[in-house]
C-alpha cells in the first residue's frame, strides 16, 4: 500500500537527513576540511529541501483532490503520476473515485431526465417552486413547469411564480391556502372555457432547499361521467318504478273506457267492475305519489346542525327508541357503552335517523334466523370513529353491496329502498361515511365513520 511505501521513504530521508547531520557536526568540530564541510552542508539542505518537497506534493495533490471534490471537476487526472509519481497507488485512488464520483454524476443525470421526461409525458400538471431561490427583488423561481401544467392552465412555462399569479391570480390564490400541505377542488376560467382541477399541494425539503410542489389536473371529464353513469341508474330506476304505476293504470283506463263508451246504464256486474278498476288506479297511483314523495325526501335533506353529543348519549336514545320494536319481533338487541364520554359534533336527530334505518334492516336481515341477536357499539381506530351495528342475519351478496346504496333499490319485499341513500347522505354532510361488511349466511355489520381528533 502507498502509505507503507511513504513510511519507508520518509524514515529513509529522515535517516539519510541525521546522519548527514552528525557527520558534518563531526568534520566542523574535529577536521579542518572546509571543502569536505562546504560540500556536505549542501547536500544537507538540499536533503532537508528535497524532504520538504516530497511532503508538500502529496499535500498539494490531496489538496487539488479535494476541491476537484468539492466543485465536481471531473477534468483532473493523475494518470502520468500513477505510474512515475511518488505514491502510485495514492494517485490511482484518487483517479478511481473521480471516476466513480463522475459516473455518479452522470447516473444522477440520466435518473433526472428521465424523471423529466416521465413528469413532462403525464396528463398531470406539475409546478415546482424553489422557495429558497429568489431573485434579487425577491421573486420565487420556478425550478419546474411541465408541458400539462401549460397546457391545463393555458400560459406559457413561467421562470417567476410572481408572473403566473399576475396571470391566475385565483389559481394562485388557491395554492397560498393549502401551501402547507393538502388539496382542493377548484374551477378556473381559461380561454373562455370552464375546467374543474383536483389540486393538490406538498411542501418538501431536500438538501437544505425549501420547494412546493404543485400538482393538478382536469376532473370535469372524469365527474360528467360519473355524473351521466348515476343519471343512467337514477333514471332506470325512476322508469322503472313509473313503468310499473302507470302501465296498469293505462291499461285499466282503457277498461273503464270501452266499458263507458256508448252506455247510458252500467248492470250491477259492470259497476263492480268499475269500481274495482277505480280503486285499483288509485290505489296505484298512490303508489306512484309515494315514489315521488321519497324521491323529494332523498333530494331535500336538512343542513345538519351540529352540536356536542357524546356516544353514550346517542347509544341511549337508539336503545331505547328501538328496542321495544326489536322485542316485538322477538330479536335480542344489545346496546353496548352506553356511558361513553367522548363528544363529536353533530346532529343528533339525523345520526339518529341513520342508527335507525341501520337497526330496522338488521331487525328484518334477522327475523328468519334462530336466535336472531343485534348488536350496537363503537370503535376508536387512527382518528376515526365507529358506530357499529353487526347481526347475524343471512348476510348480502358480493354483487348487491354497492347496489343496496342506489335510491330505491332494495331486497326487502315491502322496502323503498331509500333509507340507506338518506343515511349515507347524511353522513357524507357529517363528513363522514358508511361502510358495510356481509358475509352470506353469516351476516352483517355497518359501520358509520366520523373523523375523530
């Protein structure tokens, strides 16, 4: 190894260097050979000169290596030195990790692009900001702006942040309230043409730089689709529910016309009849009064009041609200932590609504079963909040959990099918949502999740 070589060298220079020392200490004091004295005293301190040289290289060239280093200057190279230099292998060291800094380097490069290139391919729009290089006035530098972020908003790829919020100035407002992380739905004016963006903001420290980075992309596409798709099953439903009102009652007006029609008596059979029919229409036509009425009722919910409730007390008011109704049909109905102390905001009278719609399907989910049993409690897990009702009732079909949400779809033979659209409306206004586990056969649990912090 070099440093061995080094050693050996220098402790050879150092001995040369003393006994060159002693000897001419010896001639000075004991000879009168000034020529011999004069000759030594040069070499001497040309052996002191050469020592100080041979240290001051290595220092100079680690030295070079280092700022080399320090500024990225893959230039340097100590190829002639590996093989004629004092410490060949010193040298060739410092010749690999240049290299190897370099590949690096370039490594690093090459991942860059092809970051850049993926960023500036996707259907996202992508605004890096470098909060810590500003200009001299100040102004934040945009380090990134691909070609979806120009596209999207319709302007160039601005260097400045400061010209982009002269240009959109409600885009920019936007970002400044979530500019501590988060996101928001917004819709923005460009070139006569409105468009919805999901915008979403990160802050992100890297290297002792401070940057945000702003992604957005257009959802109007994405929400009239969705919007046609539950158009389509509303519609289908409505149809369906009107088809099945009014096709009897067309069918029975016709009756009753033919039976009119040229009459001026109806025989006692005939008015049966008629009656029959009329009752029938009215009766169907109720029906149809009902459907519309659920509908309005689905469509016009109350903005919840909310207020400070704790679990124990909405666990009571449910207990005692319906087990009675429970007891009737003979179901065992267990209300579980019922002097619960933690509070959330909301309404109550709505909340209760839901807990009811919930317990009702279960009561009826469990009236076939042996031992038919209802549960109630809640659960704390990662800031969120449930509200379970479990019963082992014959469980729900993998295909119709989703379905059992659509407005008056329902499995129950006397059913409207809009008692779980209320609920998860309400809980949607609460912020929050229902979840629903089956297993057929074995039963149920729904679960209503609120936000807890």
């Amino acid at each position: 190894m070099f440093y061995k070589r080094f050693t050996f060298r220098l402790i050879l220079r150092l001995v040369i260097i003393n006994l060159l020392g002693y000897l001419l200490f010896y001639l000075i004091k004991n000879t009168q050979l000034w020529f011999t004295i004069i000759g030594l005293s040069l070499v001497f301190i040309g052996s002191i000169i050469s020592l100080y040289f041979y240290i001051n290289e290595i220092r100079s060239d680690i030295k070079r290596f280092i700022l080399a280093v320090k500024t990225r200057d893959h230039t340097l190279n100590f190829k002639n030195k590996t093989t004629k230099g004092s410490f060949p292998e010193l040298y060739e060291s410092f010749s690999d990790i240049l290299q190897v800094h370099k590949q690096i380097r370039l490594e690093q490069e090459a991942m860059f692009q092809l970051i850049k290139t993926i960023l500036e391919q996707v259907p996202v729009g992508v605004i890096v900001i470098n909060n810590t290089q500003k200009e001299q006035n100040g102004h934040l530098e945009i380090a990134f702006f691909n070609q979806a972020a120009s596209a999207l908003l319709g302007v160039p790829a601005y260097k400045y942040w400061h010209r982009l919020k002269q240009h959109l100035p409600v885009f920019a407002h936007e970002v400044d309230q979530i500019v501590t992380g988060g996101k928001r739905f917004l819709e923005l004016k460009i070139q006569d043409k409105f468009i919805q963006l999901s915008t979403e903001v990160m802050p992100l420290n890297l290297y002792g730089n401070h940057y945000t980075i702003i992604s957005f992309q257009n959802i109007k596409d994405e929400i009239e689709q969705k919007e046609t798709e539950a158009w389509n099953r509303l519609i289908g439903v409505i149809s369906h529910e009107i088809l099945n009102s009014i096709t009897p009652i067309s069918s029975l007006s016709d009756t009753i016309n033919r039976m009119v029609t040229d009459k001026q008596n109806l025989t006692e059979d005939e008015m049966e009849d008629l009656k029959t029919a009329l009752q029938t229409i009215k009766r169907r036509s109720s029906g149809l009064l009902d459907f519309v009425k659920d509908y309005r009722l689905i469509a016009e919910l109350p903005t919840p009041i909310l207020e400070s409730h704790t679990i124990g007390e909405i666990l009571k008011h449910i207990k005692v609200l319906m087990q009675p109704f429970a007891k009737v049909r003979n179901v065992v109905l267990d209300v579980e932590q019922t002097s619960s102390r933690i509070t959330l905001q909301l309404d109550l009278k709505l909340i209760e609504q839901v807990l009811i719609n919930l317990i009702t399907n279960s009561i009826y989910a469990v009236e076939e079963m042996p031992n038919p049993h209802i549960q109630v409690s809640y659960r704390l897990e990662n800031n969120k909040l449930y509200i379970e009702v479990i019963d082992n009732g014959k469980g729900i079909e993998s295909d119709n959990l989703e379905k059992i949400f659509v407005p008056f779809y329902t499995t129950r033979k006397h059913g409207s099918g809009i008692g779980l659209t209320i609920s998860r409306n309400i809980m949607k206004m609460h912020k929050g949502s229902i979840e629903v586990a089956s297993v057929l056969g074995e039963g149920s649990t729904f679960s209503i999740m609120f936000n807890y912090i």
